[in-house]
C-alpha cells in the first residue's frame, strides 16, 4: 500500500502550551492509537479514580473542615490532568462527588 496510514484523531495539548496538535502515532483501532483508543483511557481514568479515592480517604482523616477543601485540591491535582480542573466550577463538582456534605 503507497497510502499513508491513518493517524491517531485525538488531539492533544502541548506541554505548557494552550494550543492543542494532533496526537502524531499512527492509528491501530477505531481511529485511535492504543494510548488514545477510549478503552485505554477509560481503564487509565477507572485506575486513576481508585488510586486518587484512596489517597483521599487518607488526607481526609487528618483534615479538619477548613482544611479540608485546599487538601482536596492539592491532593486532586496530584493525580488529575490541571488543564481538566482549571476552572473553579469542575473543581467544584469534583469536591461534591468525593466529599460527604452532611
Ligand atoms: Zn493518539
């Protein structure tokens, strides 16, 4: 075959750079690499989310409630993406998923 083989469609975001490029690995399934193909990133996020619970069980143990918020956020963004949570709203909905607001 003289054609070029398709390229993986995700985009992805440079580091440090708000302008996003097309991700430059061939594609081998659905149109995605294997690092982007949306199982891949669904197992990626399903192990990220169970390691950062974990954690988060931890840290909240020794936080007292004024604490609590500011622990959460360095602690999320030890295992989340920055660029996902940069606005105060997602950081927000995120709290509300993992913290129990009696
Ligand atoms: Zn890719």
């Amino acid at each position: 075959m003289s054609k070029d083989k398709p390229r993986c469609k995700e985009s992805v975001q440079g580091e440090g750079c708000w302008r996003s490029r097309m991700c430059s690995r061939y594609a081998v399934k659905g149109g995605y690499c294997h690092q982007h193909h949306p199982d891949t990133v669904k197992k990626r996020a399903e192990a990220r989310d169970s390691r950062f619970k974990a954690h988060w069980d931890r840290v909240r143990i020794r936080s007292d409630k004024q604490n609590a918020l500011s622990d959460f956020v360095t602690a999320f963004r030890k295992y989340y993406a920055k660029r996902l949570y940069k606005d105060r709203r997602s950081m927000e909905l995120a709290w509300e998923k993992y913290e129990d607001h009696e």
